[in-house]
C-alpha cells in the first residue's frame, strides 16, 4: 500500500505531483496541470471554498481542495465516478436555485455554469426549480445586473476588492435570501465606482453581470464551451494575466 | 436515586425588564465604540426597523463600507429593514416551546384576534407576529417573547388575554408580572449544581498553584467541551497559550442556539460568578486581558443580573486591573449580544459575529485557537466548561475524574423537555442511560428521544439502554421527548424548516440542499410523496453532510437518516403508490385566478 511519502509531494488520483508551502490542493493540482473542477475558485485571488464543485477526497473524508492546505502524503481522490455525481448534483442545486433560462441569455456558450453542466455529464435540473424573485439593476451605463443568474460564487466580490480595490459588492441575506449587493448610496450599480474594466465586472462566471452593448459579437457555435471544455480553459486561468491584457 | 426539587426564582420584575431592554449593554474594553450589533439594536429598538439612512448613518459612524452594515443588518433575524409592530411578537416554533406543542396553533390563535397576518405588521403600525427557532424556554411550555420579554406556559386563554392588552396598547409594565416569569428547575443535582462557589476561590488556589499547575489541573480532569464536539478543554488552553500573537482571547459561547437546549440559561442566571471565575482562570493561563460572553439575542433579559455580577466582581478585584493583588494581571469581560442566528454559535462564525460581521464559519484550519477573534489565539469554550473549570481547580481533578467514564470525565447538564411529566435540568455523572433519565422526569409510552437536539441523534426504544456520553451518545444537553402520539413526520418537517432558515448561505450543498430537504418533507405531508422521494431524500441527506462547509452542514440531516433508520413508516406511511405531481395544479392556478379576480369553476381545474 501507500509507501513512505517524500517530502513535500502529495498524490492525486495516485498521480504523485510536488507542491510548495503554503499552498492548497488546488494550487498544487493547478500547477501540475491536475483539473479539479472549480466554480468560485481563481487563480491569484483568496479562495473562498463556497460552490462545493472541487470536493475531493482524502481518506474518504470529504473537503473543499481549494481551501485545504497540501500536506505531505495526502492521497488524493479526485476524478472519480461517484465525486463526480456529487458535483453533477451540486451544479444542478446552482442551476434551480437561480433562474437560468440560456437560450435567451447573452452568456451562453461563454459560462462556466454550462460548461460545468456539459463537463459533468448533466442532461436535466433533476431538482424542481426554486422560481426565486431576484432583482435586476440596469443602471449601470456600460454593465448590467442580473441576479437571477448569480450562484453567489463571491468572485466579483473578491475582485473588486482584491484587485479593483475599490471593493463594490458584498453577499447580504441567510440562505437561500442570500443575494448581491452593490456598496453604493442606492445600491445600484450606475452609483457605484464600478467600471467596465474592472476584474469585477468581467470575472462573472455566469451571466450575472454583462458588459452592455457586446452581446452576440461571437456568434453562438462558437463561443469558449462550443469549442473548449472547462477543463481546458481553467488550466490556463490566472488573474494576473487576464488582468494585465485589458 | 435521590430527588431534589428546587425552583429559584430569577428576577423577573418587569418594570426592571423594560428599563434593561432600552439600556445599551456596558463595554469595558479599550474599544471606542459600543458593538455595531448593539448599535443596530438600538436603532431597531427606537424606530423599529433599521432604514437605509440608518444603515448609511452607522457605516459613517464605524468607518465601514455600506455594504458590511447591510449584509450584517440583513443576516440576523432580529434585524428588520421594515418597520415591526410596536407590540412585536416573536413566538417560538420549537416541538417543545412552540406555538404548535400543545397540537393548537397558538400563533394562527393571535393573529386571528388582533387581525394581523403573520409575518406582516399590522397597517397601523400597532403589532407583528412572527415565528422563530427555539428560544430556549422549553421547559415552560408554549413561549414568545414580545418586545423581547418572555411569556411562558401560553394557553388559549391567556393568548386571548395578550390580544387584549396588545389591542388597547397597554404598555407591558401594566402586563401580569407573574407572566414573564423564568423559573429554573432543576429536577437533579450532581457534582456542578450541588457544590456551592465561592467567588474567588478558583483564582486565589490559581495564583498559589502558578499558571502550569493550574493548566495541568484542568489537563490531569480530562475534562470535554460541553458544547458539542467534545475537544479537551486543556488541551484547548494549552494551543492557545503556545500560539503566539499579540493578543490572546477567551469567549463563552452562550449562543445555546440548539433548539432543546436551555440549560445555559440556568447556569447563566444561578451559576454567572462560576462561569466568570472560569474565563478569568483560562485568561491567567493564556495570558488574555479582555474577554466576552456571546450572548445570544433571545436572552438579552438576562443582561442586568450578568452586569451586576460582573460589577460586583469588578469591586471584589476579582476582574478588572491587577486582579486579586496581581501587579500584572488584568482582564475584563464584555457582554456582546447575538441578535437571531443559530449558525453564530459555531465556534469560527461567533468570531465573525464578534467583529462586526455576518455570522458566517471560517476557512478551518487555521482554528480560533490560533487565529480567532482579531485573527488572534482565542478559546472559544461553553458556558458549561468554564463552569466545570472554575468547580475542577477549587475541588481538584481528582473530584472530577471520580465521577462518569473512562472517557467522559465529569458529568452532563442535560435539558429536558417535550412528553414528559417533569421538564427542566438534569445533572447526572456520563454514563447515565437515556431510560434513566426518562423515568426520572416521569416520561411515559416514548416513542423516540432526540440527544443533542435536530442536530444530534434520534433514536427509539430499542436504544433506551444506550448512555450519554462521548463514547456513545454524545450532547450539548438537548434532550427531547416525543411521545407514541406525535407525528413523527411532523418533527421531521419542523426541523428541516429550522435548518433551512438558518443556514448561513455560504456553501451550495447546505443553503440549497436544506431547502430542498425541507421541500421533500413537505411533499410527503402533503400526500405527494412516492418511493422515489425517499430515494431522493436519502442522497440528498448524504451530499449534504459530508460535503458542506460548516457542523451546520454536516449535522442538518442526521434527524432525517436516523429516521429512516428507527422510524421508516414515519415517513413511508403517508407515500402513494404511483406517480404524483410535485405541486397540485389547481393551487398552482391561484395567483393568476388572484389576478384576474376570477374563481368561477372555470378557472379551476379538477
Ligand atoms: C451550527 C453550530 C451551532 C453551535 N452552537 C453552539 C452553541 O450554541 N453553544 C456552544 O457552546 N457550542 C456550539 N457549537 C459548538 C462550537 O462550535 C464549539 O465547538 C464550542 O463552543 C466549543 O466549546 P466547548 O469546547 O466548551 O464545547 C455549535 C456548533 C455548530 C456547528
Ligand atoms: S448564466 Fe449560464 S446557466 Fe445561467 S442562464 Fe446564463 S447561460 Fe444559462
Ligand atoms: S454576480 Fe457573478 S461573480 Fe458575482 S457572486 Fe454572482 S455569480 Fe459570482
Ligand atoms: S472551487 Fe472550491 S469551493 Fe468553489
Ligand atoms: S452554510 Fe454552513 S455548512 Fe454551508
């Protein structure tokens, strides 16, 4: 069975890969090129563990790779039939929480809840819808709201306080009240310090917050998930770089 | 076994009530501020709800964003952004305390009277009647609380007389003062509620004994949190101490949110100066000079009596500058009070609670114990423990380990309540079989017993011989009694809508998978159920607890899995045979029969 570890390596999937201190399963799984699927987590900002999507575990105890230190000889089960049904249904729990209607929403093709949805094998909601009432807020003259799409993933949050420093969103509410919320006077957006370049108004994984007056200029078939899964493109992600290029 | 019967009497004077509901609770520490939750109480208190130019008033005042002061305003219950009623009426859903124990809807009885929807403040402006999870006053009965105060053993006929009162808006000082009186019973004493304490005692041997002797002490008494989980409270103080930082921190949780669960009201009204004197010894070990209890929001009436034996003790130099003689040895507790979230009685969302915060549980590791309150070492420990800490170094560990398991030293407060013909507190050594204790409050034809409350254990019985402790049946000390009578499905249901409304909302599988437990369950009542949603409700009780976030998490579903253990036909008996809707199409049809103001038989289906 497991031999002795060496130092400073764990194993995922019986694959032994290196990691440094301080990271977590995901950074080091990250670096190898290991995909653990991922919703609230990226690359170069403070993981927050919340979707629950990159469960794996380790001596059958479940936990969330993003927020959980690498330790030497940790055996890792990760890409694994009955892990990846978890995640199926948890990614049908975001879709009937939210009301996501994707033939009519500008994301589609580009979000990563689809992607997720196409990655994991899902063919219906499973669950009954939860038809919740979510506010919209249009204010904003160059970025539009939609929290009806919002699965609370904490991304624009973190970004804009992270990155943007200028710290425009929170999470407000218990349960399943918990919703979005704009840090201005009103808040609405169009009051807010937000701007269209911000990381925050771009890093939506879903078509909860849209950059206006860009709809459909790549055509649908061939939008990033027509032509790439998750798991491709998530291994090249990174905040620094995706930032810089603006 | 022996039985001793005492009733103390708290004071109860409701003219001392009503002044202490409006007083701000005092804060000794270095802080230049009051706590943003006993602001936003305030504000509450005096308009009513919390208005958007309040919120942005408070943010100004503490320098925080806007938003931190919405999403706390927003995720504790007691905080409301429209405005309540002037009589605002909080009654318990609890299976003990609640306004459906006595199978009578006491709720649906006032809103009747004063015609109020629940939920809803009347339009003038004069009462709202809400619900809310246990407020720990299951051992008196049917229980509200309006305005904060506490009214217990709820009849008809006294709900009958509340409509009255509410209905001419006579102010609560001219309410029977009998109403809002707390007794606390206990029905049976052991080592903790038998020695009596002398303020001091535990410090003085403390600073003969040194710091080591002392954590050593308490490490020889292999004395267990009392909270839940069981983690050696030595051990605890010992991390912390060793954990560097520049400040060190000891909180009592005294969320008690669990519903059942009342024996910390007691301790904390009969027992305040051994509690106190426990946090100061674990501030003399850890080197901490400022403490806090964490109160929670359904016990603020117990402030001015914790005030006056803080004060007292602040005089007696048993708190405060150079304790006891000490020339470097200062500590002080503050009161914080919670303001309606279970959630905050999990160790790492207290913390968040106690800096201003929602309630929501850390990232772990790293643990309080190194990173808690400030990002700080801090011992978060229950009100229990500390009392049995300050009782081990005045008695000796020796005195403790005398009494329960091999691995449950000491002994169990336990609250009892529900089918029984004695509720209250019970004090037995660990090891106590759960028949014992069930014909001690004279509890007859019990169907099931519920340990540790919706989040611990519910067994029938066949597991009566089983024993309380942390080998076996391990609990914070709700002890909940359902007799051959009650709807088993009916509990289920109740605690299922506990677990979704106070979930955090952080992690998907608890915020949403909580929701959808509870709508399986309703289901089932409703006489929709099929095989299918037992099959449903059993993976989904899995995914939701080994892969949440939280205990909240992992706990939420156990009442359920143990159900469908002991109790199948509970849930199985009302199922159909063949396939049946989710929804009933013609109820599916009323808001746009509402709409169209039609409800002729045509806009019906059958
Ligand atoms: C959802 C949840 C609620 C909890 N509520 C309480 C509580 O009300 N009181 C308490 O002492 N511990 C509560 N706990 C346990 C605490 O997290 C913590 O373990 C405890 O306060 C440690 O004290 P102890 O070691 O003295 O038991 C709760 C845990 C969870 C997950
Ligand atoms: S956000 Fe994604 S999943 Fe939701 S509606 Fe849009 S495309 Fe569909
Ligand atoms: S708006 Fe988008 S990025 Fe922000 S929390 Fe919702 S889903 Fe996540
Ligand atoms: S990616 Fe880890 S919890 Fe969301
Ligand atoms: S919200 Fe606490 S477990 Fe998810």
């Amino acid at each position: 069975m497991a031999m002795q570890a060496k130092p400073n390596t764990i194993s995922i999937d019986g694959q032994e890969i290196a990691f440094t201190a301080g990271q977590t399963i995901m950074d080091a799984a990250l670096a190898a090129k290991i995909y653990i699927p991922h919703l609230c987590h990226y690359p170069g900002l403070r993981p927050s563990g919340n979707c629950r999507l990159c469960v794996v575990e380790i001596s059958n105890r479940s936990t969330a790779a993003c927020i959980t230190p690498a330790v030497t000889g940790q055996e890792i089960r990760n890409n694994t039939p009955e892990l990846n049904a978890i995640r199926k249904t948890i990614t049908q729990m975001l879709f009937v929480e939210g009301n996501h209607i994707c033939p009519s929403c500008e994301k589609t093709g580009n979000c990563k809840l689809q992607a997720m949805g196409y990655y994991l094998g899902m063919l219906d909601d499973h669950f009954p819808q939860f038809y919740q009432r979510r506010e919209m807020d249009a204010s904003h003259a160059g970025i539009l709201l939609d929290r009806s799409r919002c699965i609370l993933c904490d991304l624009c949050v973190r970004a804009s306080r992270e990155v943007d420093e200028k710290n425009v969103f929170a999470i407000a509410g218990r349960g399943t009240d918990a919703h979005l919320i704009v840090n201005s006077s009103t808040g609405k957006l169009g009051d807010s310090t937000i701007a269209v370049t911000d990381l925050a108004a771009n890093i939506c994984p879903v078509g909860a917050i849209l950059i206006k007056e860009q709809g459909y200029q790549v055509p649908i078939g061939q939008r990033i998930y027509d032509l790439h899964t998750i798991r491709e493109t998530a291994l090249q992600e990174n905040v620094t770089k995706e930032h810089h290029e603006k | 076994m022996s039985f001793v019967d005492s009733i103390c009497h708290f004071n109860f004077n409701p003219a001392i009530l009503i002044s202490m509901m409006n007083q701000r609770p005092l804060h000794h520490s270095d802080s230049p501020r009051e706590h943003l939750l006993h602001r936003l109480y305030t504000l509450q208190q005096e308009f009513l709800h919390i208005s958007p130019q309040a919120m942005q008033q408070v943010a100004a005042e503490y320098q925080l964003s806007l938003g931190q002061v919405v999403s706390v305003v927003e995720f504790y219950s007691f905080f409301y952004t429209q405005p309540c009623g002037r009589f605002h009426i909080l009654f318990s859903n609890c299976t003990s305390c609640g306004y459906l124990s006595d199978e009578q809807d006491l709720l649906h009885l006032l809103c009747q009277l004063l015609q109020v929807t629940s939920g809803k403040t009347r339009h003038d402006g004069c009462v709202s009647v809400h619900e809310t999870s246990c407020i720990g006053l299951c051992d008196h009965g049917a229980s509200l609380l309006v305005n904060g105060l506490p009214i217990t053993r709820l009849t008809e006929e006294k709900i009958t007389q509340i409509a009255q009162l509410v209905a001419s808006e006579t102010p609560l000082l001219q309410w029977p003062a009998e109403w809002f009186e707390v007794h606390n019973t206990a029905h049976q004493r052991s080592l903790l509620l038998t020695e009596y304490f002398l303020p001091g005692s535990a410090m003085q041997k403390a600073l003969i004994h040194g710091k080591d002797e002392t954590l050593a002490e308490i490490l020889r008494s292999d004395l267990r949190g009392r909270g839940g989980a069981g983690f050696g409270t030595g051990k605890k103080w010992q991390l912390c101490q060793q954990a560097p930082g520049h400040a060190h921190y000891v909180v009592c949780n005294a969320d008690e949110g669990e519903p059942g669960t009342f024996k910390d009201r007691m301790l904390l009204c009969d027992h305040a100066d051994a509690l106190f004197e426990g946090m100061t010894l674990c501030a003399f070990i850890i080197g901490a000079e400022q403490g806090f209890v964490y109160l929670r929001g359904e016990y603020r009436y117990l402030l001015t009596h914790l005030h006056t034996v803080l004060n007292r003790r602040r005089q007696q130099r048993l708190l405060g500058q150079h304790i006891l003689g000490q020339p470097a040895f200062h500590f002080d507790i503050e009161i914080v009070i919670g303001a309606g979230a279970y959630i905050c009685g999990e160790e790492s969302a207290l913390v968040e609670s106690l800096e201003g915060k929602p309630g929501i549980p850390r990232i772990r590791p790293p643990f309080p114990v190194t990173h808690g309150y400030q990002n700080q070492p801090t011992v978060v420990n229950n009100v229990e423990t500390l009392i049995a800490a300050a009782h081990i170094i005045v008695q000796g560990s020796a005195w403790f380990k005398a009494v329960g398991t091999e691995e449950s030293s000491g002994t169990k407060i336990l609250s009892v309540s529900g089918d029984c013909q004695l509720p209250g507190i019970y004090e037995y050594p660990f090891g106590v079989r759960v028949q014992q204790v069930l014909d001690d409050c004279h509890a007859h034809n019990v169907q099931a017993v519920q340990i540790g409350g919706p989040a611990g254990k519910m067994i029938g019985a066949a597991d009566f011989n089983r024993a309380i402790g942390f080998e076996d049946l391990s609990t914070g000390g709700s002890f909940l009694i359902y007799g051959q009578h009650r709807d088993l499905l009916a509990v289920h249901r109740n605690f299922a809508h506990f677990f979704a409304h106070e979930s955090c909302g952080f992690c998907t599988p608890c915020r949403v998978g909580t929701q959808l437990l509870k709508n399986n369950l309703d289901k089932i009542a409703q006489g929709r159920g099929t095989a299918q949603d037992i099959t449903e409700i059993k993976q989904l009780s899995h995914l939701i607890r080994h892969h949440s976030h939280c205990g909240l998490g992992y706990t939420a579903a156990n009442h359920v899995l143990d159900g469908l253990q002991t109790f199948p036909q509970a849930l199985e008996a009302p199922l159909q045979q063949h396939f049946s809707a989710q929804f009933d199409l013609d109820q599916s049809l009323e808001s746009a029969r509402q709409i169209t103001h039609r409800d002729d038989a045509s806009a019906h289906l059958d």
